[in-house]
C-alpha cells in the first residue's frame, strides 16, 4: 500500500515567531474523500455474511450509543478497536481557583487506536508492513510514480 503525503512548512517551535521554519509531513488522503458509513457497512457485509441493511443499521446505533456513553461521562473501550473519551477545551485561567465550567468552551471526541490497529512511527517497522510512502508534490510536479522511501514500483497507483 502506498501512503501519499504533501510537505507543510511551520515554525519549529510555534509560540516563537522567530524560531526557524522546519518541513513536516501530512498525509494526503487518496481521492480527498473519506470512506461513508454506508460504504463501511458495505465491505464488513460481503465479508461477514451480514445483510448490509443489517450492518448499516448496526454501526448507526453503534454511533449513536457511542455519543450517549460519553455525554454521559464515561468513556468507551472497544477491545481491538480502542478508547473514545471526552477532551474539554477552553482557554485557561491564571490561577486554578479561578476556573469554572463557564471557562469550558468546547468538547471534543479523542480516540486512541488499540495496539491491533495502530500504526508503528518506525520506518523499519511501516516498511516491513508493506506501507511505501510517495511524495504527492513530486507526482504532482514530474508526473512520475516513484515512491518515495521503498522499492521501485511497490504500492498502489495513487490515480487508481
């Protein structure tokens, strides 16, 4: 499999506008469309033996039950899957004791993957997983399809 990433240029350290500008990574998703419930639904179908109406209606009441529990302050742990929990945002206060819920002025849904389905930061280790990466400003720009930091050839046409 081939992971497309993009190059982004950001201040190394971001609360210094002096400090000096370092190239990252981001990943550029393939057709910049995410996959749909309902395509989910599909796949996990042909390979179960569950009808896909079935399994559509089971991942809605899924998320719908997933958004229940953690509004209810508990936090969610699917094994081989991984934990959902809460994240509160806010500005801050200067002093502790003056923090109140009206501070509060947004909440988030986290996610850690299990370790069944995590993704290793390791190049030793996203190589050996088959993952080659291919730099999407050099396809872009030169029109060829080489990966970037594998065999000549591995991966998926980023255009399929």
């Amino acid at each position: 499999m081939a992971i497309r990433f993009k190059r982004v240029s950001r201040l190394s350290d971001p609360t210094d506008k002096d400090s000096v500008k370092r190239t990252y990574p981001i990943i550029s998703y393939k057709y910049d469309t995410s996959a749909t419930l309902k395509e989910v639904a599909k796949e996990i179908s042909g390979n179960s033996g569950v009808s896909e109406g079935e399994t559509y209606s089971v991942l809605k009441d899924f998320r719908s039950l997933l958004r229940k529990t953690l509004l209810s302050g508990r936090s969610v742990n699917i094994d081989g899957i991984g934990y959902f929990f809460l994240s509160a945002q806010s500005k801050g206060t200067d002093k502790p004791e003056d923090f109140t819920a009206n501070d509060i002025t947004g909440l988030r849904i986290c996610f850690r993957a299990n370790k069944d389905i995590r993704l290793n930061a390791g190049s030793a280790s996203t190589r050996t997983d088959g993952l080659v990466f291919k730099d999407v400003d050099k396809l872009n720009n030169d029109g060829t399809d080489a990966p970037s930091g594998g065999e000549e050839g591995e991966g998926e046409d980023p255009a399929a």
